[in-house]
C-alpha cells in the first residue's frame, strides 16, 4: 500500500467514523457516549461539527478514532475461540471488562 | 399519584416512558413506581401493548439471585453499562435503566446468551445498589467489575469468569436443549 492510498484509506475511514458519530449522538446521546466511549464535551464538540468541517477534519493525515482499549486480557478475549459458541462466556467477560473501564475513564473525566 | 394540574407535555412524556419500559417487558409493580400516571391508565397501556394482563404476584426480592454464577454475569454486564451511562449523562434513573438495559439487550445478543436478566430485575439491581445493599467489586484476576453483597469479604474475590464453576450453565433448561437437539441428531 502506498502513501496515496493509505491517505485516501484515512480519509474514507476518517470520514465515515465521523458521520457515524455525529448520527448516534443526535438520534441517543447517552447511549452514543457509551458505544463512542466519548465525554460530554467531545461529543458536543463533534455533534456541532458542519459537513463542511467534517469534510476537512477528515483530510487529515491521522486517523480521527483510536483503539480504546489497551488491556491485553480484553484483547484476548475477543480473539479467543470459544468452545461452546451457544453461550460465548469469553465475549461476555470481554463486555463487563470493556464497560468497567469506560466507567472508570468516564469518572476521571467527570 | 397523579399531580393534579401537569401539564399536557408532561403527561406525554411520561406515557411514553411507559410505553417504551412496557416493551421491555416492566412489570405493573415497575410502571406504578417509576411512572406518574393512575393505574388504570398504566393497565390499560398494559394491556394495549402487551395485549394482555399484567402478570400478578410479588416480584423477585432476594439479592441471593443476583450472586448465583449466570445471574451475576449478567447483573454484573448490566451494572457495568448503567454505572457507565448514569456517571456520564444527567438522565432521571429510569431513563437510564431503561438506557443501559436496551444496550445489555444488544450486548447479549451479540454474545449469543439468551437474556437473563429481565427489566424488572435490572430495576430491581438499581435499587437495591441504591439501599446499599448490593455493590461491585473489582475481581483480583481480570479487573472486572462484578456484582457482590455490600458486606461480602472481597479481599481476594474472584469473578466467576475467570473462575468457572465446574456445573457452570448446566441448567435443567440448557440440558433439556442438549437432550433434545441429541434425539434431533439420531
């Protein structure tokens, strides 16, 4: 993959990331404050976004979203295969690990 | 129950509070508590919804059924997401069960479990966080946030997750779907 496309990707990426978010925060902010892991204000900040700026905050050389989680055991146990895909116990311990950790962050943010 | 003197909007609002917990399945116990409406306007809502009665009967008051090991799993999900939303937004704490039971309806689906708790107890967990008589402990192992009694030693908890219980899930009902899908394979 060369830069050119690699920009391009970043910006395709950039771009519908945004308009995502900006459409969850409008039609259910708190619930959209969960899925994102966003605070209060950034999701403020982005919702007030015009297309315009959207636009050029999408032609950026860096990619607008990051991984939330840094944790190795949430990683792998959303990797993990499970023995019994009728109930997958790893990706449920995976979702209270993740929804803990938004909780705490949102705390520090608060 | 009912103020005298609401406004129009008001009622609006409240009625479709209600409609939006009935779906969830909220028993009448729930509705009567959390939503200022008479109870005939709530049966009759009920019933327009539903399309039947509401069931009768006590509800579930023991914290015993959230400690049992797929309860607290999930109890401990739900608990992990209206903590979350009730930290991050100024909802009233209906609106956030109702928030934060909607996203645990996803979340199990996504996870292929079948939903344990209902409404009426994910209400029934708020409150009784609210009397202090249920809180969450951090697990040694994962970290995790978990459901346990306030007055639980938790020095060295550990969750149910990271230490699976030998009969863990094996319900009569989980056994009954073996059995049953063993004789559709013969």
């Amino acid at each position: 993959m060369n830069t050119e496309q690699i920009l391009n990707e970043i910006r395709e990426a950039n771009l519908s990331y945004l308009l995502l978010a900006q459409n969850m925060i409008r039609s259910d902010r708190e619930q959209a404050l969960y899925r994102l892991g966003l605070s209060e204000e950034v999701a403020a900040m982005v919702a007030g976004l015009t297309t315009a700026q959207v636009l050029k905050i999408a032609a950026s050389n860096m990619l607008m979203c990051s991984f939330r989680f840094d944790d190795r055991l949430v990683w792998s146990l959303l990797g993990s295969e499970s023995r019994e895909k009728a109930s997958d116990v790893a990706g449920v311990h995976a979702a209270i690990l993740m929804s803990g950790r938004n909780a705490s962050r949102a705390a520090v943010a608060a | 129950m009912a103020k005298r003197g609401r406004s129009i909007v008001d009622e609006g609002r409240e009625i479709q509070r209600a409609i939006e917990l009935i779906k969830l399945g909220a028993r009448l116990q729930v509705l009567e508590t959390e939503i200022h409406l008479s109870r005939e306007r709530l049966l009759r809502l009920y019933k327009e919804i539903q399309g039947k009665s509401p069931p009768k009967g006590m509800l579930p008051f023991s914290t015993d059924w959230f400690m049992t090991w797929q309860p607290n799993i999930h109890s401990s999900l739900f608990m992990g997401i209206y903590q979350y939303l009730d930290k991050s937004s100024e909802l009233e704490e209906i609106d956030v069960i109702t928030k934060a039971y909607q996203l645990y309806l996803e979340q199990a689906g996504a996870c292929g479990m079948e939903t344990v708790l209902s409404l009426t107890r994910a209400w029934r967990l708020v409150k009784f966080f609210d009397a202090g008589m249920l809180t969450t402990t951090g697990c040694k192992q994962c970290g995790g946030h978990f459901v346990v009694h306030s007055y639980d030693l938790t020095d060295s908890y550990v969750c149910g997750l990271c230490h699976i219980p030998s009969r863990a899930g094996k319900t009569v009902a989980s056994r009954a779907g073996l059995a049953a899908a063993a004789i559709g394979a013969s």
